[in-house]
C-alpha cells in the first residue's frame, strides 16, 4: 500500500500517466494510459475569427496563478449541463500542492472582479498538461486556451497534453496520437524547461493572433480582421 503524493503524481505524469476519480465524492482514484492522446499542437492551433475578436477587445481580465483553488472548485462545480464530475476532494489537494511546489498553474478570467472563468494544469519540464476549465461567462474558457497557448508558445514548451480530445478542443487543432508517439514527445518535452512566467502575455497573445491569420490562410474564419491590440493581463 502506498500514500499517493505530489511528488509521486508528479512521477505519474512524467510516465504519461494521470489520475481521476469517479465522481466528487468517490473515496478512490482510476489512473489512465489512453491508447490514443489527445494533444494540442502549439504550432497549429486555430482561433476562430470570432474568438480573435473577443480577445482583442480585452473583455475579461487575465490573471495567472491568482486563485488556483478557486479555477479548481470552478471546474468541479455542478452545473446544468454538468450533473457530475471527477474532481474529488484527493483531486483537490494534491494539485494544489502540486501548485505550492510550482508544478501546476491557472489561466484565469476575471470581470469586475469576480473570477468568471479559466483553465488549470500541471507543467513538467516542456510540457503542459492540461485539467478541466470552466466558464461562468460566454467564451470565458476559450479566452483562457488561448492565453495557456500563447504563453506556453512564449515560454518555450513544446507539447500541451489535452489527454482526450473533444468536439470543442477538435475546433482549436486538437489531435489523437498513438500513445508510443505520445510517449516519445513527453519523452523529447522534458529534456527542456519551459518558463511558464516572465512572459510579456500582451506580446505572446498578440503573437499567437497574428500567427497565421485568416487572410494568410485563405480566409477561411471570413473577413480580414485588423491588427493586434494589447489585452489586459495581471500575474499575481
């Protein structure tokens, strides 16, 4: 019998492993090695048009690592469309003591603030594996994807682990990969450090927007969109 850590969760995702429960008040936890792994490619993720727009207007505040625990009760909450969830009381604090070593970090969105949406996950050397993320306001979350995304552009990683790719994750480039492949980009991320603060955000959002824009791809979002604006962000 052996007590479940952070260090030895840390371990777990090292081997490309990673934990769940069965429901908020499960007492145990399931661990999982999918033959195939949804990841994110950081060099080809897609914001559509819309999205662009949102975050060039700079409608929610950005905060980084500001409250961790509250992202994390956020993702857990039941909601209408969510009657159930694998965020469990273990869940919770072992990534917030994963967070307290520095190993696991939230985007978060804030409005009048009231923290109104975001996104958490655990950072490894290169990689980034992506949780849960929640939104209390329309496109909160996916304002927040696009934070994680330019940040850890800018921040040198090299592989964002979206464990099972979704509908909603497929529109932003999500892909399978076969879990040997997988294994050997998680293998290739950890021989680098990848620097999730000391970021210029307003630099890496503007950067990721302007990475392949829709009138450099054919137009395939519609309409030509004009140039980057700064966004409001705040690291605490």
């Amino acid at each position: 019998m052996f007590t479940l850590d952070a260090m030895l969760l840390l371990r777990a995702y090292a081997a490309g492993i990673f934990p769940m429960a069965e429901s908020a008040d499960s007492p145990g936890l399931y661990w999982f090695d999918p033959e195939q792994r949804g990841v994110m490619p950081l060099d080809g993720f897609h914001v559509p048009r819309r999205l662009r727009r949102t975050v060039r207007q700079g409608r929610f505040e950005m905060r980084f690592d500001h409250d961790f625990t509250g992202v994390m009760q956020g993702c857990a909450a039941i909601t209408g469309t969510r009657t159930n969830t694998w965020i469990n009381r273990d869940i919770l604090q072992l990534y917030t003591d994963l967070h307290t070593r520095g190993h696991a970090h939230s985007v978060e969105c804030w409005r009048d603030g009231r923290l109104v949406g975001g996104l958490y996950g655990v950072s490894l050397g290169g990689a980034f594996f992506g949780e849960s993320m929640f939104s209390r306001e329309t496109d909160a979350s996916k304002v927040a994807l696009v934070h994680l995304v330019a940040r850890l552009r800018a921040g040198g990683y090299s592989l964002l682990d979206a464990q099972f790719v979704t509908e909603h994750l497929s529109r932003f480039g999500a892909v399978e990969i076969p879990r040997a492949e997988y294994r050997r980009r998680l293998a290739a991320a950890q021989r680098v450090q990848g620097n999730f603060h000391g970021i210029d955000q307003d630099r890496a959002v503007s950067a990721l927007l302007d990475y392949g824009r829709p009138e450099e791809q054919g137009q395939r979002d519609g309409d030509q969109e004009p140039p980057s604006s700064q966004v409001r962000t705040q690291t605490s």
